[in-house]
C-alpha cells in the first residue's frame, strides 16, 4: 500500500468476530472478552499494515429473502453447535462491537436486517471515492477486484489486486464470478454445473477470453452458442446445456455482489459516524481488563480516523 494516499479499510466484521472467538481465551471478572479484545487487537495491526484514513466494519443482518426464494438450500447447512459455545454471549459480544465499541473508535459500523455483510462491503467498496481494501477470508469478495478495490485476506496474509490477481488465482479479475458460477460454491451451498470442476471451468474462461468483445459469457445463450466449441466432454456439455437459463440466471442473482439488490447503496450512504473518542475508549478499556492497550497506547491507532468519504449520485433506481 502507498503511504499518503487515502484509503478506506473495509471489514468482514462477523469473520472477524469469530476468528477472535477461535484466537483469544479471555475473560474479567467472569465476563467473556475474547471477542471484543480479540478484535481490537486484529483491527490494530490492520491500522499499522495499512495505515487507512478511513474504517468501517460490515456487520452481517441476515439472509436477503431473494437468496433463499431463489436457492431454499442457500446456506442451510451453516449450523451451529449449541453445546460448542454459549452463542448469547457470542451474540452480546458482537452487539457490543457493532453498536458501542467500534463507533467510539472512530469505526463507522454497517448492519441491516436481511442484508449479509457481504453486500455491504461490496457496496461500501464501490461507493468509496478513495481506494478501498476489504478485509476477509471470505473469497466471494474476490469478485470486487478492480483498479481501486483490493482484497486482503488475513489468515493467508495475501493481497489480490487487478495486478496480481490472474498469478494469483489462475482467472482474470472480472471473470472471477463466472468460475464461481461454474464450479458452485459448497461454502454457500450453491450448485455449480455439474460435472464441471475448477480445472474444467479455468479451461473454459481461457477459451471465453479468446471472444469479440459484444459476446458476453455471463449470458447463459452465450454459453449455448459456443457450447461445441468449448473444452468439454461430452458428460459436462450435456449438463451445461441441461442447467437452464432460469437456473443460470437465479444463480448469477445469488452470487453477483456488485449489483445492489438488497438496498446496501442506501445503508451505506446513510450509515452515522462519529470520530474516535478518547476518553470513552480509555474507560471501556479500563473498566474491561484491557489495560494492557491502555499501555501500548493502541487507542492513539484511532485517533486520525476520518468519515469514510462517498459517492452520492450512483443510485438511480430502486433496488
């Protein structure tokens, strides 16, 4: 990252939360911190790797019906162990972060019934007037890479910029979506095409590479079109062309992030945010144990945070 410039930091706040959950064992005076400290500690060496101008944290709200209208089984197999952990606590401790701790920090935090995080960081990326670096393990970001959105992801300490990201993935940037596509995704228990895998589908995008321009390969009759030409067995053909353009379309709704569906744009655009304040921070740290922070002066990480800065005149129907 270049020094100076402005940026925006964009983070999977949820990920976060439960990457600290598995990361930190910590509690004061009976009360579970692992999240909220375990958190602030991760968002500090974020602020020291990328030194941003801005910070906001995407909380998840909830599945957008549309996903579930489309795909009944979307995310369905995302169960929790009631007797792994005690997820009230879980859920306060995320609460606290969305609704106290973060905004004292000078965070502006993101949250919205039926809206997944997802959606939000997406949006917040392509609303930004600055460059933007979404923070997440999640790979269905990927997607929102272009010449002034990077992603970062934390548990592989890796960076995917327009630069980098065919060396790194294999795909071009603005055909990761359609790979997605193709091969599913058993994260969201979305169905790919049958039969066809990730070493099919990159074979598939090198050949869709080759198309005139006015030939768009997200359009299922596209695919059609071409289906003798493409590098597949004669099994994977006949699943491409029994998938259905209904079913091709639904699943390009479900998965696409860069399209406002769900209402994030105007979430974004009339999120609250307040600077860091110094001395709420110094009393939450105290009154929670975090007196460790207090002497290695993180709460200063915070204190140059500005209002993430947006691009207003982008709305032009309703979602």
């Amino acid at each position: 990252m270049i020094v100076g410039v402005r940026m925006i930091l964009i983070i999977d706040a949820n990920n976060l939360a439960y990457r600290a959950l598995y990361s930190f064992q910590l509690s004061f005076r009976g009360v579970d911190t692992s999240i909220t400290y375990g958190c602030l500690m991760m968002i500090s060496a974020l602020l020291r790797k990328f030194q941003p101008s801005s910070l906001i944290a995407c909380f998840d709200g909830g599945t957008p019906p549309f996903r579930k209208e489309l795909f009944p089984q979307y995310k369905e197999h995302r169960v929790r162990n009631s007797e792994e952990r005690d997820w009230e606590d879980v859920y306060r401790q995320i609460d606290e972060l969305c609704y106290y701790l973060f905004p004292i920090h000078g965070i502006m935090t993101l949250r919205e019934k039926e809206i997944e995080a997802d959606d939000l960081m997406a949006q917040a990326a392509h609303l930004s007037e600055d460059r933007s670096v979404i923070v997440t393990t999640d790979d269905d970001l990927l997607q929102c890479v272009d010449e002034k959105t990077v992603v970062y992801n934390p548990s592989k300490d890796e960076i995917y910029t327009e630069d980098n990201f065919y060396s790194a993935t294999g795909i071009p940037s603005f055909f990761y979506l359609l790979y997605k596509m193709l091969c599913g995704d058993s994260s969201d228990n979305l169905p790919g095409v049958p039969n066809v895998g990730p070493k099919t589908a990159e074979k598939m995008i090198e050949y869709l590479l080759t198309l005139p321009d006015e030939e768009d390969p997200y359009q299922y009759n596209c695919l059609i079109k071409r289906i003798d030409e493409l590098p597949l067995n004669s099994r994977q053909r006949a699943s491409l062309a029994g998938f259905g353009e209904e079913r091709w379309s639904a699943l390009y709704a479900v998965m696409d992030l860069l399209e406002d569906r769900v209402g994030a744009m105007a979430v974004v655009l009339q999120a609250k945010w307040m600077p860091a304040d110094p001395e709420k921070i110094r009393r939450y740290y105290l009154s929670h144990g975090f007196v460790s922070l207090l002497e290695e002066r993180t709460d200063k990480l915070f204190s140059h945070l500005q209002k993430p800065s947006f691009k207003s005149d982008v709305i032009d129907s309703d979602p």
